[in-house]
C-alpha cells in the first residue's frame, strides 16, 4: 500500500508550488468548509485540500483522497507551516469528535470505521493521514522524546483533528475517528486534547491477530522502523528491529499497542473484543461506548456493512467469518510467543472494568 505523496503525487506537487502565509491561509480556511488538512510533509509542512462535500466512505481515508481527486480533479489546494494549527482562530464549520477507536490492529476496527461512514449524518475518519508519522515525529523531536503536552502542542494535536471533521453537509451531526493501530502509543496526548470524547479500544485474541499479520503484512508497519517510530514505540534499537524476525517484530509492536491501550487511558476508555463486534451489538456498542443513539435507519445501513469485507471498497467481497480458520494456522511458535508475551495483557484487558463483553451477548 502506497502512501498519499505516491498514489496522489499531482496533489502534492501542485499544494507544494502554493505555500500560504497564516493570514492568507485562514482566510481561505474560514471561506471554504471543504479546506481540510490532507496529509503532513517530511519537512512538517500541512497540505490542504478542499474537498467539498465529499464523503469519507473508503477504507482508508488516503483513498478517499486519491479518489476524489481521480473524480473530481484537485481543486483548491496548498500548504502551510504546521504551527498554523496552533492559531485559535484558524478554524470553523467544525464537529466535536463523538468518539474515537483505538486498536491493536486486524481486530475488526475497520469494519466498525466503515460502519460508522454509512449514514449520512455521521463523518468518518479512518486512518487520516495526516496523523501518520510526520506528525508525531515533529511532536516528538524526531523520536527521541516523549511528547511534551503544552497549550501549544494540545492545540495542535485537536485543532487538527477538529479541522478534519469540518462539517461539509448540513446534516452531519456526528463525527467518529478511528486511528492507526500505533497511534494508540500516544493515548494519553490525545486524551488531554480532548478530555471529553469517549474513547473505545478494540482488540483480538493475539495468535489470531499475529496470523493475519504474517499472512497480510502492511508496508505501514514495516515503514516504521524505517521511519523510526517503531523504535520509540517499542524500546528496541534500529538495528535490534532490522534483525528481528516478522513473528518477533511483530509481537513486540502488539505488546505495546495492548499496554498502551491499558496503562494510558487511566480509567477513560471502553475495551471491546472482536468476537463481540457484530451486527446484532452494534447499536449497544454505540450507547455503551460513545453514549451515542443512532436511529433505526441510520443502525440499518451501518448493520449492512457486516455482510461486506471491510476492505473491498467496491462491496462486492462478502464477509466470511475466520477466527476458526486462524486458530488452526498458529504454529507452535506463534503459540509460544503468544503465551510468553501478550496474553497477560489479553486477559487485563477481557477482565478490565471498561470491557463491553458483561453488557453484550
């Protein structure tokens, strides 16, 4: 899977030829309630792009911008100093987050992302780029600290969020946020941005999750250690990951996404296990993690989804349950690091006060 700059380079090449100072950019920003940020440079530029009355309703939100702009063409876009997000002043027409969804990946989450995208009246971001590393390296001065949470930083962190959830159609109401798996390492950063939004953690059984990952390993998470993410996300030198094996690489990134998962959210976030993510729990998954009540309409055509693999876009792949499948492909390696490693941060998280599994079937 390519990055933004690779599957939509005209988007950059075009936002790069048109850097705005503050003043112009907002100005621009407060005009157009399609002018959302896109993605963060290397270089810690933001790109914007208006993406008008679009609907995010692709797997990832990088596809929704590649195919936005393959549809529509690039419109207005350009970029700005990553420190305009600091400015007060710098947004409107935007919707405080609902909820967001944590997770320590292939666990069903994106099918819960994609559910969410469907009706009309919610927004959702899944994946959005412009959380990916850039961000938290420049957070972070380039991996070699933890984030320092003052006002100016906080208010980069929501402002940015908030400006991706711009509202574009009168009748969004709600806005979800699902992140990348990793992203969970800065829990505690996002939590104090904001304080009010609930917060779910969706999780698997670790050997099943270990399996999907061998058998469907991601560029993303193979890309953070050449970023050097997955060095600060999980204690271990460059070197020590470039010499590990997958299994090992990446049990170690999952230990963490668990501990984070665990130790950071200090009592404020709902844990909900995959085998309890289905169609007849979802709108007691709503109320009980997000507070939120949806409508019988709006609760059928996010129950549709459940029928559709999650990450064929075009909903022609039927979903096919396979945690049997997934159990019988864990070799005895697998085993091995499962046991040694995560299931002592599974079974926290199945007996944890926050665990949906006592108020589902």
């Amino acid at each position: 899977m390519q990055p933004l700059e690779q599957t939509a380079p005209e988007l950059f090449q075009a936002a790069e030829a048109t850097y705005l100072e503050p003043e112009q950019a907002i100005e621009g920003i407060h005009q157009h309630p399609g002018i959302i940020p896109v993605a963060i440079t290397p270089s810690q530029k933001v790109v914007w792009l208006d993406v008008g009355d679009y609907q995010f309703k692709e797997w990832k939100f990088r596809y929704s911008i590649k195919n936005l702009i393959d549809n529509r063409g690039l419109g207005k876009c350009f970029t700005t100093d990553i420190q305009l997000l600091m400015e007060d002043d710098v947004l409107t027409s935007n919707l405080t987050p609902t909820g967001f969804v944590f997770h320590m990946s292939k666990c069903g989450s994106t099918l819960m992302a994609k559910a969410l995208a469907q009706p009309s009246s919610h927004m959702a971001v899944s994946e959005g780029t412009p959380l990916h590393e850039n961000l938290w390296q420049y957070l972070t001065n380039g991996w070699q600290e933890p984030v320092t949470l003052t006002d100016n930083r906080l208010a980069l962190i929501r402002n940015l969020i908030l400006a991706m959830g711009r509202r574009r159609l009168s009748e969004q109401r709600c806005y979800f946020v699902k992140f990348r798996s990793w992203n969970v390492t800065f829990l505690e950063a996002i939590q104090r941005a904001f304080p009010g939004t609930p917060c779910l953690f969706m999780y698997r059984h670790p050997a099943e999750v270990l399996v999907s990952s061998l058998n469907k390993p991601t560029t993303g998470q193979y890309r953070l250690k050449e970023s050097g993410a997955a060095a600060f996300i999980t204690g271990h030198s460059a070197e020590a990951l470039r010499d590990m094996s997958d299994l090992d690489y990446f049990t170690s990134l999952y230990e963490q996404h668990m501990r984070f998962g665990l130790t950071q959210a200090q009592g404020r976030m709902m844990y909900l296990n995959y085998r309890q993510m289905t169609k007849a729990n979802l709108a007691s998954i709503l109320q009980q993690a997000f507070g939120y009540t949806t409508t019988e309409a709006s609760l059928q055509l996010m129950q549709a989804q459940f029928d559709s693999y999650a990450k064929d876009d075009s909903g022609t792949t039927r979903f096919s349950p396979d945690s049997q499948e997934k159990q019988k492909q864990v070799t005895p390696e697998i085993r091995g690091v499962t046991d040694r490693y995560l299931m002592a941060w599974y079974q926290q998280l199945e007996q944890s006060p926050g665990n949906l599994n006592r108020l589902l079937a």
